[in-house]
C-alpha cells in the first residue's frame, strides 16, 4: 500500500472508528490479491448495511450484485 496512513485516515472517517482502531484494522488486511470469497460478501454486506443504516450510502447496495467472482480462475 503507497500510503498505509492515508488509508487509515479515510477508514476512520467512514467507519467512526478511532485513528489508532482504524489504523489496527488497516494493517491487518490482506497485501495480495486473491478471489473474493462468500466469506468476503458476507462481510462486506454487514458493512453496506450497517453504512446504509447510519445514513452514509444514500442507497442501500446488494454486494453480491456488484461483486466479480468470476474473474478468477481456479
């Protein structure tokens, strides 16, 4: 990642977490690329609704709809 601290700054603003959670959070996540996983849309799903909720998406997304696990061959 070219700037770990931005990204941690712009997760803690989306996310109302503290700097220093977002910035626990930020490191801990994958460096490579890999397919993305039901796992992946599950959690990703929580988040969507969870910002739809909270009035950040005007919205709210169906994650899976916009999600390309195809793109990946196995």
């Amino acid at each position: 990642m070219a700037n770990p601290d931005a990204y941690a700054q712009v997760y803690a603003k989306l996310s109302r977490l503290p700097l220093n959670t977002s910035k626990s959070i930020t490191q801990r996540g994958a460096r490579e690329l890999r397919p993305v996983s039901d796992d992946d849309i599950r959690a990703l799903q929580t988040v969507a609704d969870r910002s739809y909720q909270d009035e950040i998406l005007p919205t709210r997304i169906e994650v899976r709809s916009i999600a390309k696990q195809s793109i990946w061959t196995k």
